[in-house]
C-alpha cells in the first residue's frame, strides 16, 4: 500500500552539505517527498522527540547532537514507504550498514548517522504529526 514516513536530515549530513545527494538516494529509489522543511531544533523539541529513548546511556548525547546544527525533517511517500525507507537508510551503526545505504555511504559514527527514518506505520504517523500540519503536506 502507498504510505508515508518521517525522515530527518541530521546535523552532521547538513554541515557537509549532503541533503541533496541523500534524498538524490530516496528519489532513485521511487519515494516522493511531499513535505520537507529546514529547521533548529530546539532542546524540549529533540527530547520529547527521542522521548522512548530517554533511559538510555546515550541520550544525552543525541539530543545534544541533534541540536548541534540545522536539521531537514520531511515526508516521504511511496509504496511500503516505511520498510522502504529503513532499507536505503540501511542499519543504525555505519559500521553494519549494507553497502550502498546512506548509512554505509554518508554517516559517520552510530551518533552521527545521517538520517532518522520512523520504525513502524504508527510511529510515523505520530512522528510526522509532530512536525507537520496536514496543509504543509502535498502530494
Ligand atoms: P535514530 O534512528 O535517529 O534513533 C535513535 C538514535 O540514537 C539512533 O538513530 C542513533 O543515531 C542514536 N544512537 C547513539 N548511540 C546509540 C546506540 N549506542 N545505540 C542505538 N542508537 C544510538
């Protein structure tokens, strides 16, 4: 089924100048963006965001890194978009990542990895809702 997802664009792929050569990666790959924005994020906004990972040893770390430059959320559409997604995102840790994912390509370290994409259809929806109204948003 046609679905969306949530991505993020993350402070270490802004500060190298690589948003264009990522999404050249997601757009090869047949996903649509219908709705992309640059923004700062702020503190409260980076730890409600990765609220489900707020225990864990690294968070403090991630919010700082997520509020260390620029980041580009967006909206991407297609078929299976969410699995898609995670797929050229490739895994969490560059060091895993298969060839040819933008992790393996671009990310420099399991902090500064590049991209976020939503795990599962719920997330996303919660995750796009988040940042976008409905009318910013055009297929
Ligand atoms: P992301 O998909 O944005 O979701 C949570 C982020 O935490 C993850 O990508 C990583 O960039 C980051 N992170 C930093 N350290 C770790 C770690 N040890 N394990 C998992 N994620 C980590």
């Amino acid at each position: 089924a046609t679905e969306q997802t949530f991505s993020i664009l993350k402070p270490d792929a802004t500060r190298r100048n690589l948003t264009g050569a990522i999404n050249a990666v997601y757009e090869k790959a047949g996903l649509r963006i219908v709705a992309q924005k640059r923004i700062q994020m702020s503190q409260a906004m980076a730890e409600t965001f990765y609220g489900v990972h707020k225990e864990r040893p690294f968070f403090k770390d991630l919010v700082s890194f997520m509020i260390s430059g620029p980041v580009v959320v967006q909206v991407l559409e297609g078929e299976n978009a969410v699995a898609h997604h995670r797929e050229l995102m490739g895994a969490t840790n560059p060091a895993n990542a298969a060839e040819g994912t933008v992790r393996k390509l671009f990310a420099e370290s399991i902090e500064a990895n590049s991209v976020h994409g939503s795990d599962s259809l719920e997330n996303a929806a919660i995750e796009i809702a988040y940042f976008f109204a409905g009318s910013e948003i055009v297929g």
